[in-house]
C-alpha cells in the first residue's frame, strides 16, 4: 500500500518538474504512477493535497535536520555546527533532488500553502541558522556583518545546484548532479566560508586579545 | 500603436505572475489588456511569442547596462565598476519588479528558450562579471578564492527582493519593494563586499608590498 502512495509522489514529481503543477491532470498523474485516480483520491485527497504533502514532507525533514545540529550547540563551536548544516543539508538535497527543484520553483509563487510553508518552517530555519551565526559571531569565531545576508546566502548557496541546475550546465558547464561536481561545489562553499565568514586563527586571537 | 503593445505586455506580467504562464489564456489576456486577440497575434504571434519578448526584452536591457560598466574597466577601478554593476542592476530591477520577479521564475524551467536566454544573455553578464572580479584580483584590490561562488552571490543578491520577496516580507517581515527596504537591502549589498570581497586599505598596501 505504501508502495502505491510512493509510486504517485514520484510520478507526480517528474510530472509537476516538466509539465507544472497547472499543467498536469490527476488523470496523468494517475497513469503515470499506474494507479487508479481514486488511489490519489485516498491518500491525497486532490491534486492540491499531493503539492501540500510534496512541500510539508520536504521541509519538515530540512528542519529536522537543522534541529538537530542545533541541538549539538553547547558541546560543539558554531564553527562545527555551520560546517554540519551545510554538509547535511547538502546530502538532503543531494538524496531528494527533483523534488527539491520543484520544492524552490514553487516557493517562488504567492499562494495560502507557500505562506503557511515560510511561517511554519522557514521562520524555523532562520531561527537556527540565526542562533548558530549569532553564537560564532559572540564568541569571536565569525565575522557576520549582516545575519540577513549571510542567511540569505547560505540558503542560496544550498538551493543552487537544484534550483539553477540548469543555469550551472548551461553557462559554467559544471553538471550540478555529477557527484564530481557536487564534492567540487561544497567544498567551494567550505572555501566562501572560510574566507568570508569564519574568523582566521591569528585574527581571533587579535580580537580576543582586545 | 505602441500603447496597445505595451498594454498587452502589462497584462501578460500581471497575469503570468498570478496565475501563471499555462494559466493564462489569449483570451483572459486580451480581455485584461482591453484589446483583441488580433492585436496579441499581431505583436506577438502567439502567447509563447509574448513569453520570449518578455524575457529577451529583460535580459538585453540588463546585460547592456553591465556591457556599459564593463566598457569603463579601464579608467575606472575595479571597484568602482563593480559597485555600479550593483547600483544599476539593482536600479534596473526595481524599475522593472514584477517584470523581473517573472523572468527569474521563468529561469528555473528547462526549456530552450531559457536555454537560448542562458546562452545568449546570461554567458554575457558571466564573462563581464568574471572580467571585473578578475582584473580587481590581479590588481590586488578584491579577494576572490571562487569566481563562480563570487558571481553566484552578485546575482543571487540582485535578484533575492525580487524572486524571494515573498520569503523576505513572511520570514523576515521585510518588505522589499519599499523604497527604504530597497535602499538598506542596497546598504548590506555593499556592506557584504567591503567585508568579503574588497580588501581592505592596509591589507591592500602589506599585499602589494609583500
């Protein structure tokens, strides 16, 4: 039974990917996962329920994920704890990544569900990645000019082999899929954070010295 | 003449944005624009003819404004270059809102349109964006470890208010078409590339003497 509920979330993911939520009839969807409508009917309800559930069921995993390394922040630095975030959001990402394509396009529109996806997880995501900042900032492990922007660049950074996926092929040839190319990305982030966010070894001796 | 035109691309940014681009039918687009179909034919051919004017139209404005800058690279400082391309892309958007907020959208699907936008205008702004960063590198004036991480932030920051206005007005309660949103948002922009990207005036000197 569980089998038939995930054939119509990954049928319904290729199809919202290249046809759109608007453009996909639940007649398809159910061919497409060979099942019958009334399947979708019972788990989903509607067309409407299976994006609902596409959405929630991604960013409820996401969160968890940040809560998590959250968790872990008083017996590890907010170094740790950041270098944690990216890495496991990267492998979440990474392991759901057509979903999580459709997941940021459809982010992007103004709709009662996108609302109630940014005022449940979002406000959360940016309340951790807010606390972990703030405490490296405190402790003179960061420098954070503006936690807005480095939150904002953060999620950009972690959104971008899936959202500009084909941005990344097209202009810079890199094949954002490509486990290569994945390592090769991360690790440019490790570098950005490093050099932009992450205090150096001398530098921090400095401030605290002061 | 060219008011009927332009009515029809005002309605079409209107509509696309709210009920999107397989949502919205010639006819509802005649009828928002007060003209006839005729007249959406006659300009555009078809609805997928209105699309490509919408984003080439876009992307020609904004790569010229960067081709502009680009061609000041050898009076001006690399800096100086740099903070135009944000002061007049930022500019440029802003003027262009909803227009924009549609067109970044647009971008996340895998057409060949959005390939033909990607190769013609997008390898563009690339190469100018690249030849800024660089010359500032070689000139000792920025501090760029990743080209491509550095130009994915530039372009991510210049089109975050309007492609995540939603995401900062409900998690952020920023609204971003507000003038004085806009301008602080332009503030931290290039607070951002103070801190991460130019080097600082000491630093500057100790490297050249170095």
């Amino acid at each position: 039974m569980e089998k038939t509920k995930q054939r119509i979330i990954d049928a319904a993911i290729i199809l919202f990917n290249t046809k759109g939520f608007d453009g996909t009839s639940v007649r398809e969807l159910a061919k497409k996962a060979n099942v019958n409508v009334g399947h979708i009917s019972y788990y989903f309800d509607n067309k409407a329920g299976l994006q609902e559930h596409l959405l929630s069921s991604f960013f409820d995993q996401y969160v968890s994920i940040l809560e998590k390394v959250y968790k872990k922040m008083s017996t590890y630095t907010a170094k740790e704890c950041l270098l944690e975030c990216v890495e496991k959001s990267m492998q979440f990402h990474r392991e759901n990544r057509q979903l999580a394509r459709y997941v940021y396009r459809e982010l992007t529109f103004d709709s009662i569900l996108v609302r109630e996806i940014m005022s449940t997880y979002l406000t959360k995501e940016k309340y951790y990645f807010k606390a972990i900042l703030e405490k490296g900032h405190k402790k003179k492990e960061f420098q954070v000019p503006s936690v807005l922007m480095a939150v904002m660049q953060l999620k950009s950074m972690i959104s971008t082999p899936f959202l500009q996926s084909q941005y990344l092929a097209e202009v810079w040839h890199i094949m954002p899929y490509e486990t290569s190319a994945v390592d090769q990305y991360e690790k440019v982030i490790v570098k950005w954070l490093e050099q932009s966010v992450f205090v150096e070894q001398e530098q921090q001796l400095e401030r605290i010295a002061l």
